[in-house]
C-alpha cells in the first residue's frame, strides 16, 4: 500500500511536502559535467544512506580545506525535483542560503538569495494568489504552509547528522532553525 494510499485510507500519515537528500562529492572524479548530472550516482554519495562512507570522506576533505561538505543537496517538493543536477556546491552552504531565504521571506513576503559562489539566484516570494520557489530560471508553486516548515524540519535533519557524524557543534544552526520554526508559528497563528 502505498502512502498517499494510506493517507486516503486512514490518515495516519501525511506525505513529506519536503524531501532532502544531501551527498558528498567524490573527491578528484568531475572533469565532465554533463556526466556528472547524468550518472550522479558515479560522483556522490548520500549523508543518509551511506553515512559512515560520506562522514569519512568529509573528514578527510577538512584535512585539506575547511568546507567538508563539497557535494549536492537534492531537494523536492511532492516529489518535484527543485535543484537541477549541474548545481553542487558546499551543502552547508546551501542550507545556510535556503534558511536566510525562508527568513527574508517571513519578514517581508519576498526574498532572494545567490546559490553559494555562483551567480544562481534563489528566490521564495508570493506572485498573485501563489507563491513561488525559485532556483536559477526553474520556479515552482509551494504552499508556504507545507514549504517553510518542511524546508526547517529537513535543516534540522541536516545539522543533526553533521553534529553525530562530523562531530562539530552545529548549536548555533539547529537554534536558529528552531528560532525560525518559532516565528513561523507564531505568524500562522496571528493571521
């Protein structure tokens, strides 16, 4: 039985609005992009499935410099892919930019970010009766409803392994998700 099924049938429970899946970058393998976005499997390696393979890795990547993280965020809405294969940067980075995002966003209703060392621009902002996700000239419809606090509860999920496999104090982003988590509430619940 699959989930939507199991929703419809006994709505215990809910499909994910937002799925993350990070990787780490292969050290020394992408000399063709087209390649690279084409069999990703031949370049990455997943944080979450293989978190023993991907922590090694980013340990021995600090030993030559300081961002760990080199690889890709693949990031979905119900599904829908919302960061194209050829955009791989320093995850961490990533992350960083998508929460300034989500909170430039509950500020002022619109807000736009660059993707981390490249002219890519992120964009969350309401057009009409939606509201849009942007990443480089790929939009999509979200509902700030599901959006927001699935972009947090993935942040979250994010920094929380880093902490347990890296061993750094990421104190300070999993708060600040938190903090964010906190304020969208309070928004929801006074409009």
């Amino acid at each position: 039985m699959s989930n939507s099924t199991r929703d419809k049938n006994q709505g215990e429970m809910k499909e994910q609005a937002v799925h993350s899946e990070p990787y780490i970058l292969v050290p020394h393998t992408v000399t063709d992009i087209e390649d690279f976005v084409a069999n990703p499997e031949n370049y990455l390696v997943s944080m979450f499935q293989e978190p023993e393979r991907a922590a090694e890795m980013w340990r021995n990547r600090l030993k030559e410099n300081p961002y760990g993280s080199e690889g890709f965020l693949s990031l979905s809405y119900y599904g829908i892919d919302l960061i194209s294969g050829d955009l791989w940067d320093e995850v961490t980075g990533i992350w960083f930019e998508l929460l300034e995002l989500v909170e430039e966003f509950m500020e002022k209703g619109s807000a736009e970010r660059l993707f981390p060392g490249q002219p890519v621009p992120l964009r969350l902002e309401v057009k009409g009766r939606s509201t849009l996700f942007t990443v480089n000239r790929q939009t999509n419809i979200v509902d700030p409803d599901d959006f927001i606090p699935g972009i947090l509860d993935e942040a979250y999920r994010y920094y929380s392994w880093v902490e347990e496999n890296i061993g750094t104090d990421e104190s300070q982003a999993l708060q600040s998700v938190n903090s964010l988590r906190h304020q969208f509430l309070e928004r929801k619940h006074s409009s």
